[in-house]
C-alpha cells in the first residue's frame, strides 16, 4: 500500500512537471510572438508617419 501511494506521487509529480514545462514554453513563445509583432506594427507606424503624404485626401462627392 505505501509503495502504491509513493508511485502515485511520483507519477502526478512527473505529470505535473511534464505539464508545467508545456505551459511555459506556450507562454514564452506567446511572450516572444507579441514582442516581435509590436516591434514590427511600431516599426511599420512609424515608417508610414514619416513617409506619409503631407496632404490629405479628400473624399469626393
């Protein structure tokens, strides 16, 4: 009986890290995916703020 119970602890243990570890990597890649995609919309921002055309278009009716 006691060894059954250190078995079932040992193998949520493991389960419970193998899952932890799936987590983390989804979370950092995520972290990572968000960061770069920011980097690029500011980047992309900016290039159009500065190379934009100074007049505005008009809407005509």
């Amino acid at each position: 009986m006691f060894w059954k119970i250190v078995g079932a602890l040992i193998v949520a243990w493991i389960a419970f890290m193998v899952l932890g570890s799936v987590i983390g990597f989804v979370f950092k890649a995520v972290l990572w995916i968000g960061i770069i995609g920011g980097v690029l919309f500011l980047g992309t921002a900016a290039y159009g703020a500065i190379t934009g055309k100074k007049a505005s278009k008009r809407i005509s009716r």
